[in-house]
C-alpha cells in the first residue's frame, strides 16, 4: 500500500519493498528466413568501406583534433585510459583529425592527444556513461610533445552525434537516492515519458500476478509494458512473459552490483532489438587497480512504520513486522592492470504481519437477513461452506463487512553477482558475469484458511570477448544465458481444517471450488491443492558485434540469435470455479456458472521459439555540425512450437474443430475422445518475415560551440509473438486440456455440495459445448510501432542541461487478447450495437459447438503524443538535481498482451469484432507526470570536534507525482445478453452530458473509506429509443424493489460512457533520506561509515487507485468505488 509513511534507521538505512491458425509456409521453409538474415549481416560484413561504432552496453569516444587556428590534425596518438582499470586503448586520427574508440567500458576516462610539432594534451576525468557517445574535440598547441598541456574545460553534456533519447542514471544516484525496497530499476522513472504501472496486480499470494512475472512493469514513451527489453552486460534479462526482470517481492536486487543503467526512451538505433517500447540498460560493476567494497545491513520493522490505512478505518493496531536487508560487496585486482574480481551478496529476511483487506458477507447476511429486507433461506451446505467465509472484524456496509487479520508473509531471498574480467592482450579483453536470485514467499491467504507457497528461482549468465583487430576496427562476441523458474501461489497446508474438507467440493476428489460472488465480494480460493502454476523460461542468447570507423562515417553492424524455451503447467480449474450472480443466489446455492476441468487431466505444455536478427548502422558526419544516423535492422522469429506437438487453434471463431499440433491425443473421458480438425505444424502464417526497420535520425549543432543539440528521428520497431504470449490460449484449449463452463441459460445448476455423479450436478451438465477453444489469428498482419521526434537540448552551465521535445508513435496491428470471444453478434442501431437478447439460446453464439474460446487477434491500433521536459544537474558544488516532465496521451482498443490480468483497472475482454467502439485512453496511460531527485552534499566543517558533529551529511529526495489512471464505469451482469461466459459479464452505461463523472465530497475529502469516488448520477442506465424499442428488454430490478422493472431502458443496448471515461484519484508520493558519513582515517583513507535514515512517503500521503471494474450482481446498479487503494482488490 502507499498510505502511510516508512521510516528507517540503523548502519546503512534501508529502504522496504515496495507494496508493489492455418499453415502457408508451405514451400518457404523459415530456416530459409533466418539465413537471409545471416546473409544480410554478411554482405555489410564484407562490404569494403564500412565503418562504426559502440555496442549496446559499450561507450563511443570521438571527436576531432584542431590546432589553434582550427585546421585539423591527421595522425595524432590518442591514449583513452580508464582511471579505475588502467587498462589504455590507442587510436590515431585520420585525414580528417578524426578519431572514435568503440566499445568502451563505462567509468571515468583521462584522453592523452599527442604528436609531433604539437604539445601534448591531457584532458582528465571524462565520464563515459552506458552505451553514451561522447564527444572531445581537443585544439592543440605547436610545441614540444614533452610539453604538457591540461585541458580543465568540462566535456559537453549534450549529444552531439546521436538521436537516441535516452537518460542515464549514474553509480552515486542508484546508492544515494532513498530507493524502496533497494530496487534499481524503480529509478528508471527518473527519465521523462517513463511511468511505473501503479495499478499492476500486487504480488500478494491469490492473486494472477505470477502469471504475467513478477518484476516491476514499466511503460515507456505510451509502449505497452511487455514491449520493452532489460538488459544486464548487453543480454536481455526479460522474464518468460516478455515482462521486467524481479523476485517474487516485485524487486531487482543487486544496487551494489550495478554500476549504471541508461534508459532509451525512443529512436534508438539498429543494434537494438528485441524490443518496440524502451530499453532498460545496465551494466555490473567490475573490479578495479584498488579495492573497494562495502558492507551493509537496513532495517525496517513495525516500530518504524506508520500503519496501514484499512488497519487503521477498522481501528485495528499495526502488524507485526520485521525485515532485515543485508549484503557485501567487494572488488578488486587479481593482477593489477590485467585482471580484476568483483562479486556481491544481499539478503533478505522478512517477516510482515498481513494487513490485506477483503469484502465478505456481513453477519445478518450469513443468517439470510438482506440489507434491502430481503428474507433468505440459506441452503444447507451454504451453512457449512460458510466456515470458508470470515465473519467481517471491521466497517459494515450493507451486505458487505471489511475482513483484515494479521497473518504474516515470510520471505527469505539471496541475490548472488559475481564478474571477473580480464585483459588477455593489448588486443583481446573478455568478461564473464553470473547473477542468481532465490525467494521463497510464505503466506496465508486473504480469508487465512490456507498456507501459500510461491517462489522465483534466477538466473543470468553473460560471457564477452572483445578483440581490436585495428584501432578502426573492433569486434565483441557475447553469449548469454537467462532463467526464470516461477510457482505461482501453490496451497501447501491447511489453516481452516474446511479448506480440506472434501465434502464442500464439486468436483470430483477435490476441495471447495474457486468462488466468485458478484457484488464486490473477495474471491475465495480453491481449498487445499486446488492452485498451482509453474513457470520455467530458458533463453540462450548469442551475439557478434562489429564496429569500424574510418573518415566520416562509424557504422556498426552485427547478428543476434536468441533460443527460447518456454515450459509451463498450470492445474487449471482443477477444483473448480464457481460464479454466483448476487449474495441472495449465493445463499440459495444457485450458481450461475461452473468452471472445471475433467479428473486426472493435466496441460504441461513446452514452447520453443528462435529469434535470428541483423543490423547495420551507419552515423555519419556530414558535417562539423551536423551527424546522420542511418540503420536498418531485420528481425524475425520462427512459428512457436510444442515439443510433443500440443498447440492448437481454430482457423476460424466459428470452427467446430481446431487444427491441432499432433494426431487427435488418445483421451477417454465422459465426452468421448475429442477430435481435430486436421493436423499442422504451425497455426499462422508467420507475420515476422519481412520485418525490416529502418531507423533515421540526425543531431544537429546549430552554433557550433557544442551546447546546443537539435535532434530528432523516425524508426520502425516490431513486436514479435514470442512464447509468454501463448500461454494464456494455450493452457486450456481442447483437446489437450477437457476444461469447460456450463451456465444457468439452459436451467438451474446445482451447486455446492451435490458432487460429480449426482444426478443434476453442475459438473455432469458438460459437454462438448462447453469446452475451452483457443483461437489464435491465422493470418495476422506484420506487427509494429513507428516512432517518431523532435527535441532540442542545450547546456546551460557546466553541469546543466535542459531536454524539451516530443515523441510519438504509432502502433499498427498490436495484439489484442482477450478471456472469452465465443458471444452473440449484436447488430448496429442508430441508438448502438443491440443483441437479440435472449439468454436460452446458447445457438445464438458465434460458435454454439464450443465453450469459451480464448482468442490472439492483431486488430488493436495504438497512438501515443507526448510533450517531454527533462532537467539535469551533475553533481558539482555538492549538489546534484533531476526533473522530469511528460504531458501525454496513449489509445487503444485493448491493452493488455498476456495472463494474469496485467492492470487492475482493465476489462479483460472487449468486442473483438469491432475494435473502434472501445478506442480510448490506454489502461495504462496518464496524462502528466512529474518526478523531482536530488542529492544534497551539506556543506560542513572540515576539521575537529565540530565536523565530527556538523560534517559528513547527507540529503537525498524523490518527488513523484501523476494526474491519475482511467477505468471504465461499467453495469454488472450479462445484461446485454453478450452470453461469453468464460469472462466476466458487464454491459456499460450511458453518460449524462456535461456531468463531473467524479464526486465532489471525494475530492475534497478522500479519507473516508467507504466513500465512493464515481458519481454514478453521471451515468444512467441504457434509453430504449423509439426506433428499437420494440427489440429491448428492460432492466430488472432485485430484492423488494417496488418496480420490479426500469421502463423505456434497454438492457440488451451497449451504453455510450465508453471504455477508460473516469480518470482515477492522482498520486502524490515523496521519498526523503537523511544520511551521516563518518570517515575512519586511521583505518584507510577511504574507510567510510555511513548513518542513514530513509523515509517513505514521508508526508503520510494515503493514494487512491482508481476504482476497479468489479462486476456487480444488480443489472441495474453501476459500480461504484469503495475506498480501495492503490494495489488493492476490487
């Protein structure tokens, strides 16, 4: 949660954790794809005048020697030294007194420029960022070389020869910015047009997170969060669902193992793929000529906290709550100038009391006493399925009590980093690095009937050698290895001896089902046994990198292969799920639906897939002021497989069969043996073929004195289907799986209680209709994002520079996926779309032989405009200061890409048949952000008594704060008859003109927590216009309404307030740390410890989500927000 502020103490402070198809290659085999991208790498390889430069995690030092009246020196020795290795590259100038050295590791540099007739130049301590191309033009004096000459003049802070947008974020802002959770990647935000998901599925166990990974999720420049690649020593480090690396407590560890990380929010060049959103780029820390190294441990307990906001509404006391971070980390030589050693540990013990608050049936209504005087007679097994339910211990409202309880969430995790380098000859230099990571996360679940295991398991592994064949020519070959092993909420033992009490159960030989109750009642999860998925991802990366430079062009050029496998098990609907309309049909046992699969049925499934991609890249100085970058990258992936042939798809929504990867599998079930439609190797035309991206940008100066860039470009990116993708489609579609859904349309279901083999069970009404298809796009169009900006910087002072511009972009053919897109075909009206509303008439679905069909479309469009500000201060005069502006705006039809329901605040599935009418505001988009750093060296006495008191602090700051996230008023129930019973039913209301769609009392009293933020006057519900009226079906009211029904309203009407029509509450955040530095000279003169205090939200700030689009049991009743926070359930 975000209310309430943290508060740390003890030697090294400590932040927290945050609480946050049919086949048509025939003929052209895709090997035959993948060797016409070797061959496009080969052909610049042997082109005879290529030239280029620096590799993703490399840094570019160039520029131009002049003598003082500006004419140019061919032939003059440039030294380039790193100051912390010693390790010297030499290059010469050319005719034109140029010179570049590629592939640099980043740290501070000291360039010696000498020849003869000329004194020797030094300039001292350049810093060379991640991937930076810096400029040093160095004027030279005639002399005697033995002459000395040091240039002080500061190297420019602007990009002169490049159009990547990008921002950097140094060794001393990753260790001394307050970081929650000491999480490196959090500080990505700090760059403009870069914004953290707020409302991504907590980690908390019982929720889908697990499904889509559990690293934090990021979107840059409006790309969708599975669009961006995380690099670590130049390998992609992106989990199985393409998402951001982390634990299972949502954290990159490691900030003493990171040297850097750069941040490419836009037209970045050809060497970079995999990737049509930003690039996260980082780099590990090396061993140097002198040791270094730093021990450490941050401590937060209950004691330091402030207490969570739903504990404190409920008047209940703090959790318990330990957590002790904890780590070491040292480098140094092995042989100085030649070999180094670094290696890392950090720890975490955790033990948090669990505060989670949960929504369940009040006390009178657990006796059948309804808040609208309606009397129940509750069933039987109701009763004793009710020892599932916790009696409410906090604010009642209605039918609805708050349920906290202070349970405890165990972690233990162990981060480990080692790298060692090594410099082989003048002429060879290798690195090779390992990263692994293990956390095990212990808790109960939300109702404390059970205990939940889910873990993370990685690792990383990166090996580069780097030869110079001249000093205009340099090549890198890197290979690199990534793992991510995932459980994802498994039950381990029982709390509530009724969570292993087989007599609640439908299925047969299980536990109590899955239960949903509409109305904004918290999930009850399967009993014991009931949830486990797995996850295990395997990526083999392999790269060769080429830079040459000679006259007025660098150009870089280069192949990648990556091998992807992909394993996943999940025991889906194992116990099975059970829907209720409403808590009346709850209490009478009468379910609306049942989800369930067919005993001993099991759905491993393994996906391979490999990615082959080329490039060249040519930035060229036309000018003294004026730099082209000119690229062109291919990229393509082969068509995902099955190891034993199990994938499958429908060719069209309508198919009764599915193509199927293998012969129809031999399975005997109560349905007989379910069939195929034929057999195919693949199930879509693959759309990556001819994925060629080009890339254009240039750098301008238009005064020549080296302050003033302006830059701008154009750039095709692609997003490729990699294996993540599949899995939600997959992990369920027949005939490998028998998993289906049976509703209430054709009669009563029998509910909890009556088991499988009883006469009318729920679980003896499947069918072959019932059963889950998945139906992936057959011909999907060539998938892409064009991209696009303009922006001016300029260096303001020695240490200051301003960015201004805007980016924007274009997304053609996203993909768009959704739950359940077996539905009945409205027909469009002067009033809307209008369903034939008929809930018994199953055959009025597109595909009346199947179930729910799980469904890949490439029909989703996405746009995205931004204004984007960015200032930056190096640390000098003790001070170091960052500011981050983005005004923008980000559309879609649909936005999410994978399982586990990426945002809170979407609706997983819209009408795929006509992507326009949910055109709106992305799930993720927000307008404007502002994120504020800075780091204070405060100036005190140098010597005594008084500087032992006054000297050595420290003051470190994070400002953030945005305008909020959309979500979309909705009306609960199947009201408009959509009948897609594998996804939550709503319809959607009408919008009152001109009416603030938000209510006033909220915003000037967001505290309370029931108080709703929706002002559902602004909505009503759908008119009957004359036209249609004699096709539409009035609302129905519940309970003891007088009127039982709504006159001149049409249920079976799609309303016009539109998806995302309601921008939730904005959110103000500010991160404060206070440290102390003591120097122990007597020991070392470089021998620090280090006092820190770090406080989170230090301003005890409580912020909202948005309301969340739960689906409520009324069909005449739009939902409403009751005081839910940001992370929190619906």
């Amino acid at each position: 949660m975000f209310a309430g502020h943290d508060s740390y103490g003890g030697i090294g402070g400590g932040p927290s954790h945050p609480l946050t198809a049919e086949v048509t290659m025939r003929g052209f085999p895709e090997l035959f794809r993948a060797l016409l991208a070797v061959c496009f790498v080969l052909a610049f390889t042997l082109f005879p005048s290529v030239v280029a430069h620096a590799q993703v995690t490399g840094a570019t030092l160039s520029g131009t020697l002049t003598d003082t009246s500006g004419a140019v020196i061919p032939g003059v020795m440039v030294s380039i030294k790193n100051r912390a290795t010693g390790v010297v590259r030499n290059v010469s100038t050319d005719e034109a007194g140029f010179y570049s050295a590629p592939n640099l590791l980043a740290g501070n540099y000291d360039v010696t420029g000498s020849a003869p007739g000329f004194s020797t130049v030094v300039q001292s301590n350049i810093l060379l960022t991640v991937g930076a191309q810096q400029q040093i033009n160095i004027s030279m004096k005639v002399g005697e070389s033995a002459q000395l000459v040091e240039v002080t003049e500061a190297a420019p802070l602007v990009q002169l020869t490049s159009s990547v947008i990008s921002g950097e974020v140094e060794s001393t802002t990753i260790r001394e910015l307050p970081l929650n959770g000491r999480d490196w990647a959090s500080l990505a935000t700090l760059s403009p047009g870069v914004n953290a998901i707020e409302t991504q599925i907590g980690f908390e166990t019982g929720t889908s997170r697990g499904n889509r990974g559990f690293g934090a999720q990021l979107s840059i420049s409006g790309g969708r969060p599975t669009q961006n690649n995380y690099r670590l020593d130049g390998n992609s480090i992106n989990d199985f669902a393409n998402g951001g690396p982390g634990s299972v407590l949502g954290v990159s560890l490691g900030v003493d193992a990171i040297q850097e990380f750069s941040v490419l929010t836009g037209n970045y060049s050809a060497e970079y793929g995999r990737t049509s959103g930003g690039v996260v780029n980082a780099i590990s820390k090396t061993g140097t000529n002198t040791f270094h190294g730093d021990v450490y441990e941050f401590l937060r307990n209950d004691k330091l906290d402030a207490n969570d906001f739903f504990l404190n509404a409920s008047g209940q006391a703090r959790p318990a709550y330990r957590r002790n971070q904890f780590g070491a980390a040292a480098g140094g030589p092995i042989r100085k100038d030649r070999t180094f050693i670094f290696g890392d540990y950090e720890g975490i013990r955790q033990t948090q009391g669990v505060a989670i608050p949960a929504t369940v049936p009040s006390d009178a209504a657990r006796l059948g006493n309804l808040a609208d005087g309606t009397r129940v007679n509750v069933d039987p097994a109701i009763k004793k399925y009710l020892a599932l339910y916790p009696r409410a211990n906090g604010p009642v409202t209605g039918d609805k009590g708050l349920f906290t309880f202070a349970g405890a969430r165990v972690v233990t995790e162990n981060y480990y980093t080692v790298r060692g380098d090594h410099k082989i000859s003048d002429k060879d230099n290798f690195f090779a690095t390992y990263v692994y990571d293990k956390a095990p996360y212990n808790q109960p679940d939300t109702f404390n009937n059970q205990n939940i295991l889910s873990s993370t398991i990685r690792h990383i592994a990166a090996l580069e050698e780097s030869h110079i064949f001249s000093p205009n020519l340099v090549n890198n070959v890197r290979g690199g290895f990534n793992r991510n092993a995932i459980v994802n909420f498994q039950s381990v033992s029982a709390i509530n001896p009724a969570a292993a009490d087989p007599s609640l159960g439908v299925m047969p030989g299980t536990n109590n089902p899955q239960t949903f109750i509409s109305g904004g009642f918290t999930t009850l999860l399967a009993g014991l046994y009931g949830n486990n998925t797995t996850h295990a991802w395997n990526s083999f990366q392999f790269y060769d990198d080429a830079s040459l430079t000679r006259g007025a062009h660098s150009l870089k050029f280069g192949f990648a292969m990556e091998r992807m496998q992909y394993n996943f098990f999940q025991s889906f609907t194992r116990f099975g799920k059970l829907r209720f309309a409403s808590l009346k049909d709850f209490l009478l046992n009468n379910p609306s639906s049942l989800e369930g699969s067919f005993p001993e049925q099991t759905n491993p499934r393994g996906v391979r897939e490999t990615l082959f991609g080329g490039y060249i890249q040519d930035d060229w100085r036309v000018r003294r002021k004026l730099t082209l970058n000119i690229g062109l990258r291919y990229e393509m992936t082969t068509v995902p497989n099955e190891v034993h042939g199990q994938l499958t798809s429908l060719a069209a929504f309508s198919d009764p069969l599915p193509q199927c990867g293998t012969a129809n599998p031999a399975l005997t079930t109560v349905l007989g043996k379910p069939g195929c439609a034929g057999v195919a190797s693949s199930f879509f035309s693959n759309p990556t073929t001819l994925n060629f991206e080009p890339r254009f940008g240039f750098a301008w100066d238009p005064r020549g004195d080296g302050k003033t860039a302006v830059r701008g470009g154009f750039a095709i990116f692609d997003v490729l289907p990699l294996p993540g993708y599949f899995f939600h489609p997959q992990s369920v579609a027949t005939p490998f799986l028998l998993a289906g859904v049976v509703d209430n349309k054709q009669g009563p279901l029998a509910g909890i209680g009556v088991l499988a083999g009883t006469p009318g069970s729920a679980y003896s009404k499947m069918g072959p209709n019932s059963l889950y298809g998945a139906l992936m796009e057959s011909h999907p169009g060539r998938s892409y994002v064009e991209q696009w900006n303009i922006n001016v910087q300029r260096q303001l002072s020695a240490s200051l520079t301003a960015t201004i511009g805007y980016i924007g972009s274009h997304g053609v053919h996203q993909l768009n996926r959704g739950d359940d897109g077996n539905l009945v075909i409205p027909t469009m009206t002067s009033a809307g779309y209008l369903w034939p509303y008929n809930p018994t008439r199953q055959d009025l679905r597109i595909n009346p032989k199947l179930g729910p069909i799980r469904y890949m479309l490439y029909n989703n469009d996405t746009s995205y405009h931004s204004l984007q500000v960015n200032v930056q201060k190096r640390m000098s005069r003790s001070f170091q200061f960052g500011a981050a502006y983005s005004y923008g705006r980000g559309m879609d039809s649909s936005s999410g890409t994978i399982a586990g329901d990426s945002f809170s605040n979407s609706v997983t599935t819209w009408f795929w048949f006509d992507p326009k009418i949910t055109h709106a505001r992305s799930d993720f988009d927000v307008t404007h952000t502002a994120v504020l750093n800075g780091i204070w060296q405060v100036p005190g006495p140098r010597a005594g008594l008084r500087r032992l008191v006054l000297g050595g602090w420290e003051m470190g700051s994070i400002f953030k704060m945005n305008s909020g996230i959309p979500t979309t008023p909705l009306i609960g129930g199947d009201a408009i008859g959509a009948q897609n019973a594998g996804s939550d039913p709503y319809s959607i209301p009408d919008r009152v003109p001109g009416c603030d769609g938000v209510n006033s009392n909220f915003k000037s009293n967001p505290g309370g927590v029931f108080l709703g933020y929706i002002n559902t006057g602004c909505f009503t519900l759908p008119k009957a216009s004359p036209e249609i009226a004699s096709r539409c079906v009035p609302f129905v009211g519940s309970g003891t309404l007088a009127n039982p029904q709504f006159p001149g309203t049409c249920s079976n009407l799609l309303g016009n307030a539109g998806r995302n029509s309601v921008i939730g509450p904005p959110l103000v955040n500010l991160d404060f740390s206070l440290y102390k530095n003591f120097a122990v000279k007597k020991i070392s003169e470089s021998f620090n410890v280090q006092f820190r205090a770090e406080f989170f939200n230090i301003l005890n700030h409580p912020n909202f989500g948005p309301p969340l689009p739960f689906f409520n049991s009324g069909q005449a009743q739009i939902f409403k927000l009751n005081g839910t926070l940001s992370g929190g359930g619906g």
